[in-house]
C-alpha cells in the first residue's frame, strides 16, 4: 500500500483529503506544521508528501528543499497544494524540488491524477 503524507495547517482540508485519498486505497498521515511534517516525512518515508507553502513553524518550499536534498528521502514525490496563485510562487517550488504543483481551490480527480502519475 502507498504511503501519503499531507502537510498543510487547514484542518478541513487535511480531514476531507485524506478520507477521499483512503477511499482510492493509499495509506495517509497527516500533519498540520511544517516541522511536525518533516519529522514525519524523514521518520516514515511516504511515497508521496502532499505540501502546503503557506505552514506554521517551517514552510512548504523549505520542506521540499530538506526532503529533495537528504539522501534517505529524496525519492519521496511532492505535490506543492496551495493558495498561491503567483508565477513566482510556482518557480519557487519546482526550484526546491517539487514534483508537481496545484492551486486551492483544487478537484480532486486532477490531485489523484497527478499522484497516480507519481507513484501509481
């Protein structure tokens, strides 16, 4: 079974993604600041981190940088999921090493399109 790890500080969005993520068969944990995030990421390895920019404590692009460039997980696929709307904001995120990229309000069959793509 996939693991998926969703990182964002919005408590509806992280319940709502998950039950439907759960429902298509992955394994999902779930963290609400970019630090506890990490932790997780590092500790648990998920195939997939799903990533808000905008998190308390570290944010999302700086995770991506971490994860990308760490040896044990940079394997580790990464969808940024934010608010940020601006081309800036995108660059920034591939920069760090994202893998894809999606704006909120998001549909759900294009996340699980883009994380079929990724890990299957």
């Amino acid at each position: 079974m996939k693991k998926i790890l969703i990182i964002d500080d919005e408590e509806l969005i992280v319940k709502v993604l998950s039950l439907r993520l759960e429902g298509e068969g992955y394994e999902v944990m779930q963290s609400y600041d970019g630090n506890d995030g990490l932790d997780k990421a590092i500790k648990f390895k998920p195939d997939l981190a799903i990533v808000d920019l905008g998190l308390p404590k570290v944010d999302g692009n700086t995770i991506c940088d971490v994860l990308k460039k760490n040896e044990k997980t940079k394997g580790i696929k990464i969808i940024i999921l934010t608010g940020k709307k601006l081309m800036y904001d995108m660059e920034k995120a591939f920069e760090s090493g994202a893998d894809a990229y999606i704006s909120k309000p998001y549909e759900f069959p294009l996340l699980l399109q883009k994380i079929k793509k990724l890990i299957g």
